[in-house]
C-alpha cells in the first residue's frame, strides 16, 4: 500500500473483505465438486485449479503481491523456477518405472 | 528516527524495499522449498504406490472444511490488525490480533481432535505411506500454525510496546507477520483438497 490516508485503506478494506467471500466461496466449491462423480485425474486437475485461484487471491490481495516491488517479483519467481523442479524432478525420473 | 541498521524502516532508492519487507520474502521462498519438496514426496508416493485410498474415506472432511474456513477467516482478521495501525487505532489492532491468536488456538483444537480420534482408532504414522505423509504433512503445516501464533501473541503482548516509541516499525513487523501467516493459510489452502478431498 503506497498511501496511508483513511479513503485508501477504506478501499483496501473492501477489496479484502470481498477476497474473504470469495475465498469461502471457492472453499464450498471445491468441497461440493469433490462429492461428483469423476476420474482422479479431472478431480485432481479441478481440485488443484481451484486451490490455485485461492492462492493467488491470499498472495496477491492479502500478500499485497500485486503491489510489490520488482525485487520481490525477481525473489517469488526464482522460487517457483526451483519449486518446479523439486516437484518435478523426482517424478519424471520414476516416471518410467511407476505402474510397472 | 535513525537506526543504527539503515533501512529498517525507510526503503532503499534502488530496490524500494526496507530489511523485513526483504527478509521475510525470503523466508517464504526457503518455506515453499521445503512444502513444495514434501508434496513433491506425496506426489512420487501416491503415483508410485498400486493402491492409495481416497482421503474422504479415512479423514474428517468436515471437520477440515471448519479448519479452512477458520485459518481463511484468521487471515482477515490478521490483515485488519495491521491496517487499525495503519489507522493510529491501537485497540482494534488488539482486537484483530486477539481473534487471529484465538482463531489459531482453535484451529489447533480441531486438529488436536481429529488427531487423537485416530490414534483411538489405531491409525498411526506407521500404519501405511497415506497415514505417513498425512501426518507429516499436517504435522509440519501445524508447527508452523504455533510459530506464527508464537509471534503474533508476543505482537500482541509485550511486542506492543513499540507502538509508543517506533509506531512505524513496529506497524512493519505486524505486516510481515501477516505475510507469514497469509503463508501458513496458503498451505493449508493446498493441504485441504490434496489430501482430505482426493
């Protein structure tokens, strides 16, 4: 937040309030689509999909991510390059061998 | 006021950011390496393994479904806490903070109850990998639910005496601890369907 006056912080107030709605909302999504009928993989697709948009909604809203600082950007994307390959990794290599 | 450490609370020209902003960013990336390489485990786990139980079948989904929306709602209050000082209101800056620690004091009671429900019923870490990785997984994420609760009750406590001498830093550290506890609710967010709903 680059201004502290009180008709900014109303504004930001708001903003996350209806991120919390939101995030409830998706919460009782997710759990609901859970109980349909689907294989694992489109359950595990729509599941992750959804826990993605809550994500962004905590980091770019509550995290004030959207707001932040190119260096910060620079930080958060080095992360995710690394957290790729720690999660992928592992698994490409056993993906050969996995159901054999 | 000056400090002794410049930039603990004026930003640097070049990047804009003061020391915790930097700092606690960087904890963060060091959190989602060591979150990202245990759900990197489960994946391998669950991919690898010919049979793995669906988690609705041996864990508590609504009781999880509660936890969710108690770690959401303690992100809010969180984030209300930091702009009451924002607003020089240091008594609702005490009240959010105080629903923030309460709201994690019952996160863990939730947690405390489902845990010893399946201990009752004899299903332990050892018990098989899906029990093994869940409790590791929720075991860790609640360590880290008591260290931010840790440091939002010294905030809340004897941590506010700043207010009166360093109000700006002191409105600093609340933020990042905010930061940290938006964290913690954003594993959580990723916890809840990946091992409870699928």
């Amino acid at each position: 937040m680059e201004t502290h006056d009180d008709a900014s912080i109303d504004k930001h107030v708001r903003t996350y309030l209806a991120v919390f709605g939101s995030l409830l909302v998706l919460t009782l999504l997710t759990v609901w689509v859970s109980t349909l009928e689907h294989s694992v993989a489109i359950g595990v697709a729509i599941a992750l999909f959804i826990a993605t948009v809550k994500a962004g909604l905590v980091a770019s809203y509550f995290m004030h991510l959207l707001s932040e600082r190119k260096v910060i950007y620079g930080v958060m994307a080095l992360t995710v390059f690394f957290f790729l390959a720690v999660l992928l990794l592992p698994v490409l290599t056993a993906a050969n061998g996995i159901g054999s | 006021m000056s400090h002794a450490i410049p930039f603990t609370v004026e930003a640097r020209p070049d990047t804009g950011l003061n020391n915790v902003k930097l700092g606690i960013w960087l904890f963060l990336a060091s959190e989602v390496m060591l979150f990202g390489a245990l759900f990197a485990g489960y994946i391998l786990l669950r991919v690898g393994n010919p049979e793995w139980p669906m988690g609705h079948t041996i864990l508590n989904v609504p009781l999880a479904t509660v936890n969710t929306v108690v770690l959401i709602t303690s992100s809010v209050t969180m984030v209300m806490s930091w702009t009451s000082l924002l607003r020089k209101n240091l008594g609702r800056f005490r009240l959010y903070m105080g629903v923030t620690v309460g709201l994690g004091f019952v996160f863990l009671t939730i947690k405390y109850f489902e845990y010893s429900a399946k201990f009752h019923h004899n299903l332990l870490p050892s018990t098989n990998t899906f029990l093994a990785i869940y409790f590791t997984l929720t075991g860790l994420h609640m360590l880290h639910v008591v260290g931010g609760m840790v440091v939002n009750a010294y905030l809340l406590g004897p941590g506010s005496k700043m207010w009166r001498t360093e109000p700006q830093q002191f409105t600093n550290r609340v933020e990042v601890a905010g930061l940290f506890w938006h964290f913690v609710d954003l594993v959580w967010i990723f916890l809840f369907p990946v091992l409870y709903l699928l």
